[in-house]
C-alpha cells in the first residue's frame, strides 16, 4: 500500500453526496465507474490519501478514506468527475473520525438508502472495497473497519425486519410495470445491462411479472447468455441493440454507461415504449422523453413508490440503531487497544529485561517469599501486560500504566 497507514480516526474522512440533495441528473456528473476508479488511486499518493474505497451508486457517490485533511479527499474525487470541484463543494457532505464511521455503518445497513432497507447496497460496497483492494488501497485497519461494518449489516439482516419485504429499486421497476401496463404477456421486454442490479432486476420481472417474453442484451455477449440460460429467458448480441429497442414494448436499462446508450433517433416512429432507466449517469438521452411514444421513469421517480413492508421496516429502525450502536463499540474498543500495542510491547520487553537485570536479581534474592507458587516469569510478565491493557482501555493513562506495570511486577517478585 503507497505510503504508511494512518490509524489515527481524526484522519478518517469521508466526503459525498446522495439522492436527499441532488437529483439524478446531477449525481450522474459525479459517477465514477471502473476507469476512472483506476485513475484516480493512481493519483491519490499525491493527494495525501493513504487508504480509501470509492463507493459510486444510482444513489450517491462517496469516498471513504484516512487522509492528510478531509479537502484532499474532495479534490482527489473530482480529479476523475465530469461535475466541478466547486459544484461538489456547494452540495456534498463531509464527515469525519467516529461520525464518518457511523455513517458507513448506516450506509451498509441500509439506513441511508433512497429505499429504507434496500440491501443491494451491501454488494456495491463489497464491489468497491475489492476494487480498491486490489490496487493495493486497502490496508489492515480499512480492512478491519469494513468486516465491522459489513458484520453489523449481516447481524441486522438476520435479526430485524429492516430488509424484509419485497422494497428495492429493481422491485419498485417491476411494481411501476405491474401497475402502469396491461396485458404484460403480451409486451415485449428488453433488459440492457446484466450486472448486479439488472440481474436483480431480471429476477423480479421473471418472479412477479409471470413472464419470459424478455430478451436480455449486454456489452460482453456471455454475460447477458449466462443470464438468460440461468433464467430461461432470451439473449441478444449487442450489436442487434438498436434493432431490438425498435421492437421492445417496454425497456429497462441498468447498464451505467458514461454516455446515454439509447438515443431519440432509435425511438422515434417506433410505437409507444415504456423506458425504465436505472442507470447514473442517465443511460437515455434526455432529448428522448419529449417523444409522445415514449414514457421515461428514472430511479428518482420509482424511489417515490411506496409499499406496506415500507411501514414495517420503519419500526424496526431504533433495533438496528442499537446493533450499530454495539458493533460500533467493539471496533472502536478495537482501535484503542490497537493504539496501545507498541507500548505493550515496550513494557513487555522491559520487564523480561529487567528480569535478567543484575539489580533486580539482587533485590528478589533478599525479600522472603510470601508463598510457594509454580508461575514461571514468563506467566508474570503476561499477566502484568493483561492487567495493564485493561487499564490503558478503561481509563487511558499510558504513562501511569507503564509506571504501574514495572512496579506490580516489582511487587509480585517473590509471589
């Protein structure tokens, strides 16, 4: 990993924006996709950023980091964003040290998510944390923090009702279908994208819709055929793109393009089509929702369907608050005895020194022995160190610990 770690929470930062301030449009010039993921931890050494993970979605685009200063990250990010670092300065958060982790913590849980719950979140975040990973932007404190945080989602998905229900971007498509269009059966679907989301989007139209009438179309070819073998659906090559958005009654799109992939010109004269678009940046050229054959729907406009489980899942908000809350504590408990291991470690091979010392064998020679017991030096001095940590956790005096420890083990010579 470039550079050395910092572990210090004051440096962790992140610094972001979602769906609650910006609409889609707008969180489309801060997208970040696989490319530019690339070129900007290739630049981050150079902006002082030791660790980070960028995480870019429909809904927000954050990055997560320790840093130099919490402006390092800002500018880092918007070295790679088509969106200026002023724009992004007038809409976006900043957090930092416990803040910026509780936020991570509500993000993966799924409480800050567009919809309350939506667990499709958990894969983005593992999607982003391996990317980073392997271009060596992950270090042992990043890595820890996130099983953390990634522990705490799985614990609040087991044992709460918070993602129960059948609420998630790619559910709320299919509901808008179900209730917008009749005869479905009879409609032609055509899914661009078979990625995580639109896998997951597939799934639902195959579960809830009733139908197999789709046809799955993707830039590598054997992706989309692996879907659709999986889901008994059809496949079409990419280049047959335009030829099937001509036939198609209704599209879904969830291919994350940097450019839109379907243009007003391939939907003019074409018939009446529904166009679903779940990608950020817009993957539908703007220009086409002005067509009187087409209705466009964005993620925005499907967030504001709401269902029952919804109703539910807020109940369950101050339960999962209080499991965040727990493993919140245990990784903080975590970094504090961390904080404290190299002088664990001094006052370790202090004492098996001092043990060795010729003025210590002296002073243990002439004290008289309080009673037999059969703990060898080594057992001592592990004990000494255990009592010292708990003190150093509970009530942070390294230097009164340090002092402590020497005289304990002094103390305890003959025992």
């Amino acid at each position: 990993m470039p550079g050395q770690s910092q572990t210090d929470l004051s440096n962790f930062f992140i610094a972001g924006i979602n769906y609650k301030k910006t609409d889609a449009n707008l969180r489309g010039q801060f997208a970040i996709n696989n490319e530019q993921y690339a070129s900007l931890l290739s630049l981050a050494p150079t902006h002082g950023v030791k660790e980070l993970f960028v995480l870019s979605t429909c809904n927000r685009t954050e990055i997560y980091g320790f840093a130099d200063d919490e402006k390092s990250m800002r500018k880092l990010l918007c070295t790679q964003t088509q969106g200026s670092l002023d724009t992004f300065e007038k809409i976006a958060y900043f957090k930092k040290g416990h803040e910026a982790i509780e936020h991570l913590f509500n993000v993966a849980a799924g409480l800050d998510s567009q919809i309350l719950g939506d667990y499709e979140i958990v894969g983005q975040i593992k999607h982003a944390v391996k990317f980073s990973r392997e271009h060596n932007f992950i270090g042992s404190y990043l890595e820890r923090m996130v099983n953390a945080v990634l522990q705490s989602s799985k614990f609040i998905r087991t044992n709460t009702a918070l993602s129960g229900g059948t609420v998630s971007v790619s559910f709320a498509a299919v509901q808008y279908i179900r209730e917008k269009v009749f005869n479905i059966a009879d409609k032609k679907i055509l899914l661009l994208g078979t990625g995580k989301i639109g896998k997951n989007t597939c799934k639902n139209l195959v579960d809830y819709l009733e139908t197999n009438n789709i046809t799955l179309i993707n830039r590598t070819d054997s992706k989309a055929l692996a879907v659709a073998e999986e889901l008994g659906l059809h496949a079409a090559p990419f280049e047959k793109m335009s030829d099937c958005i001509g036939e198609a009654d209704i599209i879904l799109v969830a291919t994350n393009a940097v450019d839109p992939i379907i243009l007003k010109s391939q939907l003019e004269g074409k018939g009446e089509k529904l166009i679903i678009d779940l990608s950020i940046p817009y993957n539908v050229e703007k220009a086409a929702q002005h067509l009187p054959n087409i209705t466009l729907v964005n993620v925005d406009e499907l967030s504001s369907i709401k269902d029952k489980t919804l109703h539910q899942r807020e109940a369950e908000v101050p339960k999962v608050k209080a499991i965040i809350a727990s493993h919140m504590t245990d990784f903080i408990e975590w970094h504090q005895m961390r904080q404290h291991v190299h002088v664990l470690k001094a006052v370790k091979h202090k004492l098996q020194a001092m043990h060795s010392c010729n003025l210590y064998i002296a002073y243990s020679a002439a004290q008289i022995p309080a009673k037999i017991t059969y703990h060898t030096p080594e057992e001592k001095i592990q004990k000494v160190i255990n009592g010292m940590a708990i003190k150093m956790r509970n009530q942070n005096q390294r230097g009164c610990s340090y002092i402590e420890a020497i005289n304990e083990y002094i103390v305890t010579a003959t025992n």
